[in-house]
C-alpha cells in the first residue's frame, strides 16, 4: 500500500469515527446522534409544535406532511406526492444520514428561514417516531 492509499484510508476512517451521524442507519440511530449533536434527549412534544406550527414563514412541516403525517402528503406549491413521513410508515425514512440532513436543511429553510438545529432535528424525529400501526 502506497502512502498516498494509507492517508485516504485513515481520512475515511476518521470522518466514520469522528462523525456522530456516520452510523445513523436507522431512525432510532439518527434521533440518538441528533441529540448527541444537541447534548440534550429530544422532546417529542416540542417536536410536533415546530412540525405544526407556522415560524414566520408561508408554510409549516405540516403544510405539505399533513398534520398527521403518516400518509402521503403533497407539495404545497407543485403538487408532487410527498411519502410518508412517520418511520412506521415508511420504513425508508430517515436511514440515509445524506439524504435526511439534504431534506431538513431544504425544509427548515423553507419552514424556518434558516437550518434547523440537531435538538430541533431530534425533537421532530422524536415526536415522528411517537406513531405506530
């Protein structure tokens, strides 16, 4: 192995170790490294408040999730079939760390103005994880 290979391996493995979110394959997963990040557990209650109601901002979580989101829900502007949110729902959701933080950043934006926070991620996770079949 070349100098070169040995430094990009130890890179690689130091982002995994060093990232509390790198492991996060499932939503109990992700909701523990959020509130790692947050130094603080996630409150499912202040989650369903951030997820339903309005911050400044022409939408809330629930203007395209539904309230209740554990059914489809649709794109408040274009129309496009959103799937369930609520994990028990839609077992797919929240296990690719990448694709979960592209989401949040994209929604809070939309909902927030801004990027949400890991405690702000763990709550709506947490209160999101409160549904069962």
């Amino acid at each position: 192995m070349d100098n070169l290979t040995f430094w990009v391996r130890i890179g690689v493995l130091a982002s995994v170790v060093l990232s509390p979110l790198a492991y996060a394959v499932t939503p109990v997963e992700q909701l523990a490294a959020y509130s790692a990040q947050a130094g603080a557990p996630a409150q499912p209650a202040r989650g369903q408040q951030l997820f339903t109601n309005r911050h400044g901002k022409d939408w809330s979580c629930a203007s395209c999730h539904t309230a209740t989101p554990t059914g489809e829900g649709k794109h408040a502007s274009t129309g496009k079939l959103i799937a369930p949110l609520a994990p028990a729902f839609n077992p797919d959701r929240f296990t690719d760390t990448a694709k979960t933080e592209k989401w949040f950043r994209r929604n809070c934006n939309d909902v927030l103005g801004r990027e949400c926070t890991a405690g702000e991620k763990a709550d709506v996770l947490s209160w999101l994880s409160t549904f069962r079949r």
